[in-house]
C-alpha cells in the first residue's frame, strides 16, 4: 500500500500543475452543479435529491482510477497493438447494434449486467492513442517519397472510418461528427503529403457520395424527421417551438433570464419540466440562468487556457506520438465544446453531445478523464526524457 501512495506522489509530482488544477477545479464545479440541475429530474424520478450527484461522483472515481494506470504505462506500449484494439471495439458496437434499443432517439447503448455505457464515447480517445501510434510507428516512411504509401494510409482510414460509420448506423450524428473532425485534423497535420491527403479526401468524398446515394435508393433518406428538422430550423428555435426548437428555445429563455448576474443558484425555473433532462446536454443554460453571464464568463477563460496547456504539451512532446495524443485530446475537447454551445446558442444544429466536465454522463466522464490523462502521461515522458524531437 505504501509503494502505491508513494507511485502516486511521484506521478502527481510529475505531472502538468496547470492542467492538473484546473481540470480538477471544472471536475468540481460541474458535480456540484449537477446537484441543482438535476434536482427537478430526481424528484420526478422519485430518487433522492443527490441521486444524480453520487453517481456523477462515481464516474469520475473510476475515470481517476483508470488514469493511474494510464499514467503508468509507456505511451510506446500502445504500438503493439496497431488497429486491433479499434477492430475489436467496431466489431462489439456492430453486434450491440443488433440489439440496442433507442433512447432519445440513437442506439448507442449498450448494456452489461445492470449497467448502461456508450462504446462510442471509449472509442474516441481509443481512437487517438492508434492514430497517434501509427503516424509514429511509420512517419520515417511517410516522409520518404520513394516509398508508397497506400497500405499505411488504408490503415490509417481503417482506424479512423469504422467507429464513425457505425456510430452512424446508431444515430448519433453529433459523436459520428466528433470523431470525423479528429481523423481528418490529425491527418491533416500529419506527415502524409499533400498529394496523398487531397488524393484520400478525393476517394473518402467519392465513397461517401456513392454510399449516400445507395441509401437513398434503399431506404429513400438518409436522416430520420426530427433530424432533418434540427438541420433546417436550427436559426429560428423559437419559431419552432412545439417541434424541433423545444429545447434550444428553453435554453435560450434560460440563459437571457440569468442576466448579467443570475438568478440564483438553485432558483433556475427552466430546469422545471421546461428543458429535458437539464444536467446533461443543456447543463450550461442552467448554470448561465443561475450565474449569469459574468459569473460563466470565467468557464470560458478556464476551457481555452487547459486548450492552451494541451497544445504547448504537444508543442514540447518528445515523440512524434506524444504530439499526436495532444493535438488529438485538443481537438476532440474543443469539438465537444464548440457542438454543445453552438447548438445551445442557435448557431449550429443541436445534436445532443456532452459539454466537458460539466455535463452528467458516466461515459462521457471516463473517457473525458482517461484523455487528459494520456495528455498527462506524455508530459511525464517529455519531463523525464533527454533526447529532444525537431
């Protein structure tokens, strides 16, 4: 037990303080902030006021213990593995699908025991960490230009493409996004050439078109009623009230309601039966109603300056995959905040994705904790290594 106390020290000492602190900090306050957003949820569920919280609580026990062994274990590890790990999660979220029954209306749950989880969410820093590993494993190829490189970037689409397109099978357009958004940033910035990216782009975009018009030959669309709505009414929330703007209208009555200084914490009248399920996806306009708007401003100062850490973490790394995990952990934080306010305040479509640290959702919370803390790890081998990367 003592041996494990003191690896721990070690390991905290070596870590990034900032980040360290601030993630801490906005772990924190969103679990307290769930006690008040949900209470409206727990009554109506006939469970106990701290229901929601004891439970949010758990998450993030079981993220911070899965982050030890992340932070133990050498980032150069994950390369024995190549695409496996990434095949065999695909291959349990095709036969999940097979059975998952929708809720709000994806199916991308699954079920073990008692428990509900969403493979997708683990498969986002899973994802990063294989994508990272192959630039690594292979980068002295992919910057010789007297070797093809077809069979490495077919690994690379491999790993990057399966999850997403499954996830879209599932109906869960805002996590298909996400994780769109980190393949093709971390391609772009990787040492393929420029060619060889607009020539993938060029056949993906090809493959794409062809597979939506073979769906609609099939089924006759593509994306169910209520999404298309989303897409379409998304400007005018309000004109939309009894449809598709129902939620976001709310959202947005909430947040002009809390004003330059709040209501009051506790005192949010939008979390009454007025927003659906307010602790999760619309957290923030119940903490903007309770707040105010100069109280929340400081949650965005907090979210750019651990973006901040992230890629100055990247910029110091050591290791060609220790900059990929960076940027990767980068991209797919600001993506999960740039979709949720964005569909919050009416500027893009709503699609229903967690806002980090502040959000309930177990999943979410792992898989969130577990990517900083592989963020972390590489700070750790760039702190306790020598030899330096150009």
């Amino acid at each position: 037990m003592s041996a494990l106390i003191k690896n721990l020290k070690m390991r905290i000492n070596d870590m990034d303080k900032p980040l360290l602190f601030f993630t801490i900090v906005m772990l924190g306050f969103g679990l307290l902030n769930i006690v008040t957003a949900s209470s409206r949820e727990a009554v109506s569920k006939d469970v106990e006021l701290y229901y929601y919280f004891y439970r949010h609580l758990i998450m993030i026990i079981a993220g911070c213990v899965l982050s030890f062994f992340i932070i133990n274990i050498p980032t150069s590890f994950y390369k024995k593995f190549g695409i496996v790990p990434i095949i065999i999660l695909a291959a349990y979220m095709a036969l999940s699908l097979l059975s998952a029954s929708e809720i709000r209306g994806a199916k991308n749950w699954s079920t073990i025991g008692n428990q509900t989880f969403q493979p997708s969410e683990f498969a986002k820093p899973l994802v990063i960490v294989v994508l990272a590993s192959l630039y690594d494993l292979y980068y002295r190829k992919l910057v010789n230009p007297n070797i093809k490189h077809t069979e490495i970037i077919v690994k690379i689409i491999l790993a990057s493409l399966i999850i997403p397109i499954i996830v879209f099978f599932q109906k869960d357009l805002g996590t298909m996004f996400i994780q769109l958004v980190i393949f093709m940033t971390m391609f772009l910035v990787s040492p393929v050439s420029i060619r060889e990216k607009f020539e993938t782009f060029g056949v993906l975009t090809i493959f794409g078109v062809l597979s939506i018009g073979v769906m609609i030959m099939v089924r006759g669309n593509i994306f169910t009623e209520e999404q298309i709505g989303r897409f379409t009414n998304f400007r005018q929330p309000c004109h939309n009230y009894e449809d598709d703007g129902y939620q976001v209208c709310n959202g947005i009555i909430a947040i002009n309601d809390g004003g330059l200084f709040g209501v009051g914490i506790g005192k949010s009248k939008q979390k009454y039966s007025y927003i659906p399920e307010p602790h999760t996806d619309s957290v923030f306009a119940i903490i903007a109603e309770e707040y105010g708007l100069i109280r929340v401003t400081p949650i965005f100062a907090i979210y750019l300056f651990i973006l901040y850490r992230i890629l100055l973490l990247a910029k110091r790394a050591n290791t060609i995959r220790g900059r990929y995990i960076c940027l990767g952990v980068g991209i797919y934080i600001f993506t999960h905040i740039f979709i949720n306010l964005g569909g919050l305040f009416a500027l893009i479509p709503l699609t229903g994705v967690p806002l980090p640290f502040l959000s309930y959702g177990g999943s979410f919370t792992i898989s969130l904790i577990a990517a900083l803390a592989l963020v972390q790890r590489v700070h750790i081998e760039t702190k306790n290594q020598k030899i330096k990367i150009q």
